[in-house]
C-alpha cells in the first residue's frame, strides 16, 4: 500500500491538464465539462463504471480524439489544437499502455519492444537489442526476446506490452485496464511494475481501472468518474473515508436496489 499523500497539500504542478473538456458522441456526452491536473512524477488513478469517460478522456490526452469545448495541455503546449504533425513529440512522450496489450502477434517479443525504436528514433541495431534486453530486465522478463508472444502466459504480455510502451523513455505512461484478465497474483505484479517504474524512472502514471486492489496499492490521487462527470478526487483515504452513496457501492461492488429491481423484473417476466 502506498503511503498517504494528501492532496490538500501537495504542490506538484500538472504535466498534463485538462480544462472544462466536453466531449459528446451522436448527441450523447461521454465528457461532461470535466477539469483534471495530472500532477508530475505521481500515479492518477481513475475509476468509474463502464462506459463513464474514462478511456475517452484517455485518448484527450494524447489527441485520438478531440474536445467539442475545452483545452488540453501537455506542460505549456496545447493538444487540442496541433496538427497531426506536431503531435509526433507529444505521442513520443506519453507511452500507452493497451487493455489488451495490443502486440503485433507475427513479431518476436524482441522486434515488438524495438518497433517504436524502428520507428522513431536512429539508433543502430546493437543498441535497440541493448534497449530492448533493458526493458525486459526492467520488467522482470528476460532472455524472452526470441519468443512469439502466443508462447507466454497473459500478465507476460502485460509486461512485454509494458516494455514497448517506455521503450522511448516517456514522461507520462497512460494505463487503460492493466490488470483486465489477470489472477489477483498478476495483477500484483503488475501493479508493483507500475510503483516501480515511478520510483525508479520519474514517470507520471494515469491509470484508468475497475480494479479497487490494485487502485489502492497504487494511487497517489484517485478520481471517480460517473457519466462523463468528476464525482470525487483526492488522495486514497478520501475514497476509504467517503460516504457518497454511488462511490461507496462501486469500491464495495454492491450493485443498487434498482440495478437489483431490473434483474428482478427480467427474471418475473421470464416466468410469465
């Protein structure tokens, strides 16, 4: 568990920020006039329900999408209006960490950890190899970078997809669901990988997650979000403390009586 870092008092300025972003899809809003800072060399965890904002905002951040109204800042430059050609710098800073891990399955572990080096950088082969055996003793994998990654377990993917997402040395690291489809005893790993990177690379980590364990172990400031809206921000104990309604039956996983009523309803009329 991390220690506490309360909020109240901490003056780390934003790398990233993000300012009344509204987002709306075929006339239904996934961002609701949401502002968020995203505090330098720390570990943002955001939660919500499925379908809240979370990977929306995500993809705000590194200019997938852009906001109908609002601004997003990465330090002194403004995302939301680069062209496609300025923003090369900006992807080169942030890595990406994929729900799915998102390897290229006909690529060694090897050549998929070196593709942004391939792609980004000209650095000779010797050194990429060099890189890429780093990244794989960084993330407790190595003498993995001959194998295809359908030879490895699950939370080994996680961990080579990791690789690949600080092989440029980033600033920032977004986490979309990184423990999706992995046991409690993977998830760990993944989430001591996630501290480890932070203490030892100074890297600002925005983990977007439905896992409360984790989120906890992890978090130096954590976000609920709900219908494209900011319910609560704060350091941990806020969240253990709260007594909001809708925050505190998503950390206990208590659905609401009329989620209960609807499952009810389908069963009764199933019997009729």
């Amino acid at each position: 568990m991390k220690p506490s870092n309360p909020s109240s008092g901490d003056t780390t300025p934003p790398i990233i920020r993000l300012e009344s972003i509204t987002k709306a899809f075929g006339g239904v809003r996934a961002l609701n006039g949401i502002s968020l800072g995203f505090p330098t060399g720390r570990t943002t965890v955001v939660l919500g329900p499925s379908g809240c904002g979370k990977s929306v905002m995500l993809k705000h951040i590194i200019g997938l999408l852009r906001p109908d109204q609002g601004e997003v800042w990465f330090q002194s430059q403004r995302v939301d209006r680069m062209r496609e050609h300025e923003l090369v710098d900006i992807r080169r800073r942030v890595g990406f960490l994929f729900q799915q891990g998102a390897l290229f399955d006909s690529m060694t572990v090897g050549q998929n950890i070196a593709f942004p080096l391939r792609e980004h950088t000209d650095i000779s082969r010797a050194d990429r190899h060099e890189r890429v055996d780093h990244m794989l003793e960084l993330v407790g994998v190595p003498g993995t970078a001959r194998r295809m990654p359908s030879e490895l377990s699950g939370g080994q993917r996680k961990r080579i997809a990791l690789a690949r997402s600080i092989v440029l040395n980033p600033e920032v690291v977004l986490y979309d669901e990184p423990t999706t489809g992995l046991d409690p005893i993977r998830s760990d790993v993944i989430a001591q990988l996630i501290l480890r990177l932070q203490d030892t690379l100074s890297i600002t980590s925005i983990v977007v997650t439905h896992d409360i364990t984790t989120a906890f172990k992890i978090a130096d400031t954590m976000v609920m979000m709900n219908e494209g809206r900011i319910l609560l921000q704060g350091d941990p104990d806020l969240f253990r403390n709260t007594d909001d309604d809708v925050i505190r039956r998503f950390l206990d996983g208590r659905a609401s009586p009329e989620e209960l009523g609807e499952l009810t309803n389908n069963f009764e009329g199933n019997d009729s």
